[in-house]
C-alpha cells in the first residue's frame, strides 16, 4: 500500500470510530471538593426498598385481618395486592400465627406489606 494512501486511510479509521483527543490548556480540574456526588433518584429508593427482604415476628393480626403488626408495627394488608405464604401455599392474614417468624416485602410508602412469607 502506498503511503499516501495509508495516512488517508488511518485518519478515516480514526476519526470513524469516535476516537477524538481533547486538550484543555490552561486549566486545571475541578477539586474533590467541588464536585458533587450524584444523590440517589427517587425512584432508585423506592426501588430498594421494593425489592429489599425484611425479617420479623408476628406480634399482632387484627380481626379483620386488613393489617398485621410485626415487631410493633402495624402494617396495611391490601386485598389483591399483599400476597401471604405459608410453606409455600397461599393464605390470608387471619391465618397467621402470633410469634411465627416471618419474611416480608414493604411498599414505597413502608407502609403496606407486599409479599409476606412464613416458612
């Protein structure tokens, strides 16, 4: 391959794949303490605690069976939405037991339980 051919050949690579050198002269980068880090999105938190697994006790099911207290706090069960376990088959909230040890999910506001298992 001719030369010439060659330098044409090596600026088209270059500059097709992206690669582009930048050079800032005269200035120095910002310090550690000017720049900010990035604070978590709303919808990152309400992810996690979404998704997060909490443990506790039955304190409490109300008679109604709409909220459970575990470990002294009341928690809404939804119809249609709070699914509850118990080994592994489906049950309502007045069938679980004070004291048995359970594993839960939250909603966004922590105040409504997801899913709720007892093993």
């Amino acid at each position: 391959m001719r030369r010439p051919v060659a330098v044409v050949f090596l600026v088209i690579a270059v500059t097709a794949s992206g690669a582009h050198a930048v050079v800032a002269s005269g200035e120095k980068p910002p310090s550690a303490a000017s720049v900010r880090e990035a604070a978590p999105s709303a919808s990152a938190t309400a992810a996690a605690a979404l998704s997060s697994l909490n443990e506790g006790v039955v304190t409490d099911v109300s008679a109604e069976g709409d909220r459970v207290q575990i470990q002294g706090t009341w928690l809404k069960v939804v119809p249609d939405q709070t699914r509850i376990f118990l080994r592994g088959s489906s049950i309502t909230a007045k069938q679980l037991q004070k004291n048995s040890k359970v594993k839960f999910t939250l909603s966004a506001d922590r105040s409504t339980l997801g899913v709720v298992y007892a093993p």
